[in-house]
C-alpha cells in the first residue's frame, strides 16, 4: 500500500452514506495505524449534514459539527486511489480508467441511521482489508 491512500466516497447529497462511510474509514484505519485520507462529495450536495447525521456520529465519538457538504468534481475523482458510489451516476466526471466501486444496496439512512451505519461499517472494514492486502495474496 502506497504511504497514504486517497479514498472518496460519493452518495447523491454527499451528506450522510457518505459522509459515515468516509469518517469510519478514517477511524478504523487510525486504529489500525494506516494512514488513509478519506473524503466524501455528493453529486447534487445538500446544504447541511442532517442533524440526526452529526448527533449520531458525535455520540460515536466523530465530530462533522460544522461541515458542511461538498459537491463532487472530476479532479476529486482524479485524486482519488479508490473511489466508491452509493448508486450516484458519475460517468461524466469519472477519468478513463478510474474504477468506481458501486455500494447501491445500502439502506437509506433515512430508513435507520444503525441499520445504515452497521452495513457501512462493514464495508467499510472490508475495503480496508483490500487496501491494506498485499497485490500478490488473494482475496476471499
């Protein structure tokens, strides 16, 4: 793994699925002692965090009081080593050759912040074991 990995993860409002999934990579890879830089966009931005959004995270101990969400640009997308989509269309942005992994069945957080959150954090753990694996070892 090159010395940090640039992750970006992109949702429709860039303020929620996104959001979580970018702060729990960040988090989990910090624990671990991996230095991943983590981002999320959305590609119609709201203007705020939900606050259901910013209370939940601040209760789990990550603080996103005062951000606000930002829209994604193609040089996000240029930047980025890995780059997941929850669902979002961003075939006119995405560089040749950019892959974008697809997380399309994740429930809404509208539907259940833990239900959300809980398959986020396990994706999110599972792309940290590939970012961290070795090219050559297999995947499961």
């Amino acid at each position: 793994m090159p010395e940090s990995t640039r992750v970006l993860f992109v949702c429709l409002h860039g303020a929620a699925k996104s959001v979580i999934a970018a702060e729990y990579l960040r988090l989990l890879a910090a624990r671990r002692g991996i230095r991943i830089e983590t981002s999320a966009a959305g590609v119609e931005p709201d203007v705020e965090i939900p606050p259901t959004v910013v209370s939940s995270l601040l209760a789990e101990g990550v603080d996103v009081r005062g951000r606000q969400p930002i829209g994604v640009e193609r040089e996000m997308l240029e930047r980025a080593d890995r780059v997941v989509s929850f669902g979002c269309d961003l075939s006119a942005l995405t560089p040749g050759g950019t892959l974008v992994t697809e997380w399309t069945d994740v429930p809404a957080v509208s539907d259940g912040y833990v239900i959300a959150r809980d398959e986020i954090v396990r994706r999110v753990s599972s792309l940290l074991d590939d970012l961290v694996r070795p090219s050559d070892e297999p995947t499961s």
